[in-house]
C-alpha cells in the first residue's frame, strides 16, 4: 500500500518537473514542446470543452483557440498554477466567452427551426439509432444533453469540472476564477437542477 | 405517489458527500442516513449514474475527433502565427527608433524657422 502510495506520488512530482520543463522549452520557442504539448492536453481540453458547449464542432474550434492563446501568451505564464490549471482556465473561459456563447445560442436557434425542414445533420455515433441498442443509447445522449442544456453556462462549467477532471471544490475555485464559496454554491445548484431533470420524469410515471 | 421526503434531509451535505469532500468522521452519518431514508438513497445513485453516463457521452464524443488532423491544423496555425509576429515585430522595433527621429527632426526645424523668421527685421 505504501509502496503504490509512494510510486503515485513520485509520478505526480515527475508530472510537475516534466511540465515545468515543457513550459521553460515552450517559452524558448520550442516547435517540439509546442507538439508535445498539443498532443498530451488535446482529449482533455476537447473534453472540457465538449462538455460545457455540448458540441463537437465548437469543442474542436475551442480547443484550437485555446493552444493557439497557450502558444501567445506562454511568456506570461509565470507558474502560480500548474500548466494543467492554466490550460484549463483558458479552456473554461474561451467556452464562456461572450461571442462564443451568442454565437452557440443563434445557432441553436438556427438547428431548432431546421429540425422542422427535416434538415440533415451532422451526428454522433450515439445519436444514430439503426437498432435497438443505437435507439437506448440515444435517448440516453438527448436526455443527457437535455439535463446539461437546462443548466446556465457558468454552472455547466463548474460541473464538468468537477465531474470530468474531479478537481476539488478549491481546484475548481482557483481553475475559474471564484470563490471557494461559489464553487460550492454552483454545484449545489447543478446538482439540484440536475435532480429535477432527471427525477420529475420519474415521479409522474 | 411520490415518495416524501423528511425535513430532515439537507442536500448540501450529501453533495459534499458524492464530491468526496467530506472527512471520515463526517461521513459516516451521511453513510446511515442514505441506509435509512430510500429517497436520499435514489437522489444519489440518480446523480451518480448520471455523472457516469455524462463522462461515457464525452468519452464517446472525443472518440468520434480526428485529433491528429487538429494537432496538424494547430500547429500550422501556430507557426503562421510566429511568422506574422516575427514580421510585425521587426516593423514594430523600427517605428520605436523610427518615429522619435522623426519627432525630434521636426522640433530641430521647427526651432530654426523660428529663429529665422524672428530674425527677419518686419517692415
């Protein structure tokens, strides 16, 4: 038990020593650093980004923006946080942003007027029922995305936090920009939004 | 019908309790009350099996991403980028030097027709 305890521990310093010395190469200009570093965050920042805009395509823009923001502005990174938290924030705040977030919402607005005109569209594996188990898991994503879209963007965000990285009430205060007290207070509000999703189906049946 | 819930039953401790933010010794009061009362106990497998089918959604969503054609894209963004920095700086640096000389340049000649027009004799 000591041993695995002692072994995790020595990977999460040689994680930090390794990022330092990506952010030290990575301030030098380094092209490779830059690779590496793309290809270690990649998933993750799509990930964060996905869920909070619950759509590949602007996940996928997010994503870049953010590694071509991480590439800019490196020289300001000054280590107060550790470069997983920085890329994170960057994340979380690209998806908020205020031209991001209209754009989404118009183009919501667009695909739910289009539906009527049975337009195409482009999906997921999931949202493609050809038998019975595509037609569960589908359901499933929309009533997923159903629950998730109820929820205001900044409340989405800490959520995925917590739920996708598993950051702790602190992480997630310090990741976003907030208090302690927020944090907790907005995922309190999640969870109860969530609950009445998700539960009120349930009691009526 | 429903199932009531006791007034008793306060959500923020059992959150706490999911987020795994609590210490030991207050979850074990958390851990018989969820024994206890069936509604609590629905509530919390609800948001964990939610949690669970959320983290496959975005599991599968990743899945579905060409991320060596990203990176790919990226990186020739971020190389495009460098490049135009390099230019705009270079231009930049020379403006530093650039507009000064021309600023001091245009006091030197302003001082000299000054002169020169006050040493005129007026008629």
């Amino acid at each position: 038990m000591n041993v695995s305890i002692g072994s995790a521990s020595k990977t999460i310093q040689n994680r930090i020593v390794y990022d330092q010395e990506l952010v030290v190469k990575l301030q030098r200009g380094d092209q490779w650093a830059f690779q590496l570093l793309v290809r270690r965050f990649r998933r993750r920042i799509f990930s964060i980004a996905y869920g909070i805009t619950l759509d590949a395509r602007e996940s996928r823009d997010v994503m870049q923006d953010v590694f071509l923001q991480a590439y800019r502005r490196i020289g300001e990174f000054n280590g107060d946080s550790s470069l997983p938290t920085w890329l994170q924030r960057l994340t979380v705040n690209r998806c908020l942003n205020w031209k991001r977030r209209w754009t989404r919402r118009l183009k919501r607005g667009q695909v739910s007027l289009d539906r009527g005109s049975a337009a195409p569209r482009k999906t997921l594996d999931c949202d493609r029922p050809s038998s019975d188990n595509r037609l569960a898991k589908a359901q499933t994503c929309q009533q997923i995305d159903r629950a998730l879209r109820k929820l205001p963007e900044p409340i989405r965000a800490v959520f995925v936090l917590k739920e996708l990285e598993r950051l702790s009430y602190e992480e997630i205060a310090q990741t976003i920009g907030i208090k302690v007290k927020t944090a907790r207070s907005r995922l309190f509000q999640a969870r109860k939004r969530l609950k009445a999703t998700l539960l009120s189906p349930l009691k009526e049946n | 019908m429903p199932h009531a819930r006791p007034i008793c039953c306060d959500d923020r401790p059992l959150d706490r309790f999911l987020d795994g933010e609590l210490d030991a010794e207050d979850r074990h009061p958390i851990k018989d009350h969820l024994m206890n009362c069936p509604e609590c106990r629905r509530q919390a497998v609800a948001m964990l099996s939610f949690a669970k089918r959320f983290r496959e959604r975005v599991r599968q969503a990743a899945d579905s991403v060409d991320f060596v054609a990203c990176e790919k894209e990226v990186l020739i963004k971020a190389l495009r980028q460098r490049r135009f920095r390099t230019s705009s700086s270079a231009v930049s640096t020379s403006l530093k030097y650039v507009i000064p000389a021309l600023l001091t340049v245009g006091l030197v000649l302003f001082f000299i027709i000054s002169s020169c027009s006050w040493m005129v004799p007026t008629i």
